[in-house]
C-alpha cells in the first residue's frame, strides 16, 4: 500500500496509573491540536475517580520508595535518562507539535535529560547536604536527618518537558511519589515520559500522570486528604488561594509558583513565575522533605 493511501493510526493516550496505562474510567478524552490547531491525538480526560485511584496507589508504593537506598534511587534516574536519551528525537517532534522552533525544541529536550542526570547525582547527597550533626550541651549524640513527605500532588506547568521533568524529578529523587496533573494544552510529553517511566526500572506507582482539565482534578487534589504536599508550578496566580485552602485541610505543605528560588522565582512574590531554564538549585527537592532529629547517649 503506498503512504498516500494508508490510513495513519489515531492514537488515544492512556493515563499512567501505577506502572499502568488505563483509559480514564469516565470514558472521556479531549482532542490535542498542534500550534497550527491540526489534530495531533486524543489524550485520556481523567475524572475524580482517577485522581482517587492515583492518590491510593502512589500511597501503595510509598513504603517501598522511600526504603530503597538513596543510591539505588540515582541508579534508577539515571536510567530513566538513559530511556530518555533513547526518545529524544520524538521529543523533539513533540515540542516542534506545541510550537517550538526546531532550535529551541532541541536545546529544551537536551536540558531536560541533563536535568534528570542532575537531579539522579544528588540522590545520594542530599542526606549529608541537608542533614546535620547538632551540638547539644551534654553527653548525647543529637542527629538532623531528612526524610520524604509523603505522596506529593504536582500541577506541571506549560514547559511541557523542561518544565515537567524539573518539577517531577526534585520530588522522586528524595524518595516521595506523586500524582501529576500534567500540562492540558501540550500533554503528549508528559505521557511519552510516562511510556518511558514505564519501561525503565522505575516501580509502578511511584509517578502518575493524569491527563485532563486542570480545573476539574486540581481542586479534588489539593484536598485529598492523603495527599501531603502540593507544588502548584502550573497553576495560575488567580487560582493559587483557592487552592491553598483546600490543602490547609490537612496542612500540606504547598509550594506555590515561582516560590522556588533557585529556579528564579521569589518566594512569596505575587505572580512569580518558575524560569525553568535557569539554574534549578535545590529548593525544589528540600521543599518536600521533613527533618527527623534523633538523639543516642553517649557510649551506649
């Protein structure tokens, strides 16, 4: 059959749930349209209830995470970039899809996977950078020692790529999960990153993305009460308060846009947003770790 009579095959886009890519239990997808506004695909619109079963098995696979040992971690990211290395040329079609340059599209899948290589090095460091050994007046050894949150809901900005793997590989590499709400006008990325999650050695659970209307899962999201922290990098400035006080329910920590300092916001600065080209520092790793201090007597 010649290429101008062969049907292309439509593709549907699944959700990546638990190591999984079930279709949204609703039924529904949405149509993405390239920069031009041509039909590129159809991504899985999720509902609640998706957003309930990602919650519950990123919970799952918590305890297992955050045992591993932090190098085994970097070991694991490294090969999701090495899985990443292997698929930049469709990322770089998919970012050309959204808009990009051919220039600007390779320079941003390049950065993202030296990003994740970035974010993979310190998995083994950010215990003695962020830990610490405290003086005490007496005969007791006293230890600051970081642990991970918890199962952490991200709203990823509009970076399709750069932008997610810069606030999904902070949040893994410390041992957390998440539950992401990826980008809705430009998802295809987000769930290639999923295939490629899928088929390195990352366990099942550990990221899920849902594909959907921002509007209709994040307010579900932030007051989910077993979700424990809630980086709001894609949310718009307007809808940041609202959001707040969903999480305020259970006293997640939030992180709200542009607070991130490292990665040029200011925190607290009214409508701040991320510069995800710049130097991402390790604002967005510390933000969702909590500090264990221990103390042991001396000699025993």
């Amino acid at each position: 059959m010649s290429e101008r009579n062969r049907l292309a095959v439509r593709k549907t886009y699944k959700l990546f749930i638990g190591g999984a890519f079930p279709r949204s239990e609703s039924g529904r997808s949405y149509v993405v349209n390239d920069a031009k506004g041509r039909f590129l695909a159809n991504a899985s619109q999720a509902s609640r209830k998706d957003l309930r079963d990602a919650v519950t098995t990123a919970r799952k696979a918590f305890g297992g995470w955050s045992r591993r040992t932090p190098y085994n971690r970097g070991q694991i990211l490294y090969r999701v970039a090495e899985m990443l290395e292997g698929r930049r040329a469709q990322f770089v079609d998919e970012l050309r899809a959204a808009g990009a340059q051919k220039n600007a599209a390779v320079a941003e899948v390049d950065e993202a996977i030296d990003r994740w290589v970035w974010y993979a090095g310190w998995a083994d460091k950010l215990g003695a950078v962020t830990g610490a050994a405290n003086p005490v007046a007496g005969p007791f050894f006293n230890f600051s020692t970081p642990e991970p949150t918890g199962v952490v809901g991200i709203a990823a900005p509009d970076s399709p790529l750069l932008g997610l793997v810069s606030v999904v590989a902070p949040v893994i590499v410390s041992g957390n999960t998440c539950v992401v709400v990826a980008s809705e006008p430009a998802p295809l990325p987000a769930i290639t990153l999923a295939e490629v999650l899928a088929t390195s050695d990352l366990p099942g659970g550990v990221v899920n993305l849902l594909t959907g209307r921002r509007d209709e899962l994040l307010p579900w999201l932030a007051s989910h009460m077993d979700v424990n922290a809630l980086d709001l990098a894609g949310v718009s400035e307007n809808r940041v308060r609202e959001l707040e006080e969903a999480a305020a329910e259970n006293l997640k920590r939030v992180l709200r846009p542009g607070a991130a300092a490292g990665n040029g916001g200011v925190a607290g600065a009214a409508g701040a947003r991320d510069d995800w080209t710049g130097d991402p520092g390790t604002a967005r790793m510390t933000a969702f770790l909590e500090v264990k201090t221990v103390w042991h007597p001396v000699g025993v």
